[in-house]
C-alpha cells in the first residue's frame, strides 16, 4: 500500500490561522434524512412504546420476538456469561473496574463518602447554609454491542454509577441477529447492573428516556453510540439528562526531540484506528520528530487490520503542526480542545500549567493514552469535537444531584427578613413582600 501524505502546517506561515481555523472547522449541520427519522423513531415509542420498540427492534436487528420480556437478559444468564469467560479475562476485567472504582471513589470528599449533607456555612446570625448531595435514582447505559466489543465502556459508566449510589442500573445493547458478545454481558454481570435489555439505536435511547410498559424511564443516559443514538440523545435531553454529545475520538500530542518517533505514531495510530472520522494531530517544534513520526505512521499502517479506516482518518482529520516553541503548542493545544492529550517532552510537566482545555492529559512517553482507555482509573468517557473548553470527563459527580438546604434561625429570619421584603418591593413582588415581612419579629 503506498504512504499516505498527512497534511502539514507551519505557524511561522502567514495562513496558519486561517489553514487551522479551517482544518478544525466542524460541520454543525445535522444529516436532514437522520434527524427525521429519529424524530420519528422516538415519536412512535412515545405513542405505542412495547409495540413499537419491538417493531424497530426486528427492523433493524433482524431481532424478532412477541415480548420485550423475551429482549431483557436475566441475571442468571449475565452470570451465565461471567462463569464461562476465561480466568484470565475475569481478572483482567476485575483490575480494570477495581482501579475505576478506587479512582472514582475518591473524587467524593471525605464528607460525602460519609454523610450525603455537607454544612458550608453557619453564620453569625445563626443560619445554617448546606448542600444535600443525593444520588440519582434510576441510570441508563448505552452500551455498544453490534460489530463493536466495549466491555470497558460498561466498567467506566456503571462503576462510577455504582460508587455514586445510584439505586437502579438499566442498560441496552444492541445484538443485531441476536449475536451476543459475552465480554459485555459479563462485564454487566461484573458490575451489578440490574437490567438489561438487547435493544439499540434511536429506539433503545427513547425507550430509556420516556419509559415503555417493559422498560421505565431514567433519569439520565450515558454511553456512546452511532449517529442515530447520539441524535436521539440530543432530542430527549429536554426531557432526561445525558452525558454529552459525543463525537469521533481524538488525540492530541505535543512532542519535543526526545520523544520516540514510533511510540508517538502508535498512540496517533490507537485512534484513528476508531473511525473515519477520528482525529490525530501531533504538534512539534523538532523537524526531526515531525518527520519521523509521520515514516512511523505509514510503516505500522501496513500492518494494521483496520488499515483503511485508520488511513482515511489520517488523510481527512490528520495534522502535522511544526512550531517554534512548546508554549505556542500548548495554546494551539488550547485552542483545539482535544479529547485525549499526550504531552512526550523532556519536562512534560512543566507544561500543564499551560495547558486549559483538554479531557485527559497523559504526561510522559509511559503514560499512553491506551492505558487511559482501559485499566489507567478515571473514566474514559471524555468531552469530545472541542467541548472540552467547557465539559468534563463523566466522573461520579455526574451522577449526583446536589439540592441548597437553608435552615434560618429566628434570629436570621427576623433580620434578613426586612431586607427580603425591601428586594422584593423593588421588584414588585407583593405576595413575595408579605411573607418576608411576615418573618420579622416584633422585636426589631
């Protein structure tokens, strides 16, 4: 297969702005024919729920049956599953989720961990301002299960899921002509999700989001899925939560002379092998490495099974980016806002105070973003296509609800009551006034 060309930009060129700006320019448009029809797909499960979603599910998932009852899988079969797997890949998938759950564990503070309300402040009035911390009721998990294998998607959204507390974990995967992978269904086993039903698509996300007779609704979604999963969860999130909008992955490295030119290629090379659609971007300021990085690329391409994929991201998402320092990398770095962030310099870790916008930043040649993938500790989940200028990683945080607990003294009322009802005057308010001022002592 002859090497492909990845495209190269200079920021000492007088059009790196404008190539960049261009290079990284989303398409906001929706697919018009997609967008209708998940639109459609979740209108009929609103309507006609069971009956419909075993319609979609035989349409397309060549999955034909008279029940949803026949879709859910038992927990004796989910056991069923963990029982055969082999000892090896039983351990492996137990390390992977212990390491999830440590890490997620301790992202509750001390308090938290102990006690579900956190006083913030006690005044010299006497009133107590505090934060309840609750964990949400009910959970759904997308889980991929057609021609992907996602185990680890199932330990990095139900363990943190788990550590929060939620109280119900119901999860769908897809199994087009009823082939199932038994890695999913025994990492399900293994992290103690209570139901799971082998549907997919727009149909699974409107099912989770407004209920059926067999599946009822949660309160939030999590999980990654095809362009009709990731529309759908778009139009429900009016209605339920969601972990985000997720998009192609993508890595971003900043690499100085030190880094080795093969370990980088490969870390580019781990995701565009995803899709198409994924991004790989390195950013430089040794020639050297630029071009032996991309002699790398095109060496180990001929030896990977998802040859073609990984090519087409290279030459339609791949970049290049040859600048003069490793601060200027670090505000285009900034500026891209990369899902996974490598940093494979002499001194990586004098460049995270630079850095302001990034999901996951592995620091150092060691520490590659493939261990953050599976067995590193936080979730892989991550914010994608530039969000993470303002998202974050799916921790344990988000699947909390946090409610304000005011506990006034007599006191505190009284005196901040005649203020209440001065602000509410201001605004208006009359009734809002009355019972402000209906908290004032007759002392005052």
């Amino acid at each position: 297969m002859p090497g492909i060309s990845i495209r190269r930009l200079d920021t000492r060129s007088g059009h790196f702005k404008s190539e960049l700006d261009d290079h990284l320019r989303k398409d906001r448009s929706t697919d018009i024919e997609i967008r209708s029809r998940v639109e459609e797909i979740i209108r009929e499960i609103v309507e006609h729920r069971d009956l419909a979603l075993l319609r979609y599910t035989a349409q397309y998932d060549q999955l034909a049956t008279d029940s949803v009852a026949d879709l859910e899988v038992s927990n004796a079969n989910l056991k069923k599953y963990w029982d055969e797997l082999p000892k090896e890949q039983q351990d492996l998938l137990e390390i992977s989720k212990e390491r999830v759950r440590t890490y997620h564990f301790n992202q509750l503070t001390e308090i938290a961990q102990k006690s579900r309300v956190n006083i913030l402040h006690t005044d010299d009035l006497g009133n107590r301002l505090a934060q309840l911390e609750q964990p949400l009721n009910r959970v759904g998990l997308y889980i991929p299960g057609g021609t992907a294998t996602y185990p680890s998607t199932v330990i990095m959204t139900a363990t943190l899921a788990k550590v929060a507390g939620v109280s119900e974990l119901i999860a769908t995967v897809p199994t087009p002509n009823n082939q199932r992978n038994p890695l999913i269904f025994a990492a399900l086993y293994l992290c103690d999700v209570d139901r799971v039903f082998t549907v997919g698509g727009a149909q699974a996300i409107a099912a989770l989001a407004y209920g059926t007779e067999s599946i009822p609704p949660v309160d939030k979604i999590v999980g990654p899925g095809n362009a009709y999963v990731t529309e759908a969860k778009a139009q429900v999130v009016r209605d339920v939560g969601i972990d985000g909008i997720a998009g192609p992955s993508e890595i971003l490295v900043i690499a100085d002379s030190s880094a080795n030119p093969k370990l980088v290629a490969l870390d580019l090379l781990s995701q565009a092998e995803h899709d198409p659609s994924s991004q790989a971007v390195l950013i430089t300021n040794s020639q050297a490495t630029l071009d032996n990085v991309e002699k790398a690329l095109n060496l180990l391409l001929s030896n990977l099974p998802r040859v073609e994929i990984a090519s087409a991201s290279l030459r339609k998402r791949g970049l290049l980016i040859k600048v003069e320092n490793l601060e200027e990398a670090s505000e285009i770095s900034n500026q891209i806002a990369p899902e996974h962030l490598e940093i494979v310099t002499e001194n990586p870790g004098s460049l995270l105070p630079n850095i302001r916008s990034a999901g996951a930043i592995f620091l150092g040649q060691h520490s590659s973003e493939v261990l953050g993938d599976y067995i590193a500790g936080p979730s892989h989940v991550l914010p994608t296509a530039g969000t993470a200028r303002f998202s974050s990683p799916l921790s344990v945080h988000d699947f909390l609800k946090r409610s304000s607990v005011i506990d006034m003294s007599k006191e505190g009322a009284s005196v901040l009551g005649k203020k209440a009802a001065n602000f509410a005057d201001l605004e208006g308010l009359h009734a809002h006034a009355l019972a402000a001022a209906a908290r004032i002592s007759s002392s005052e």
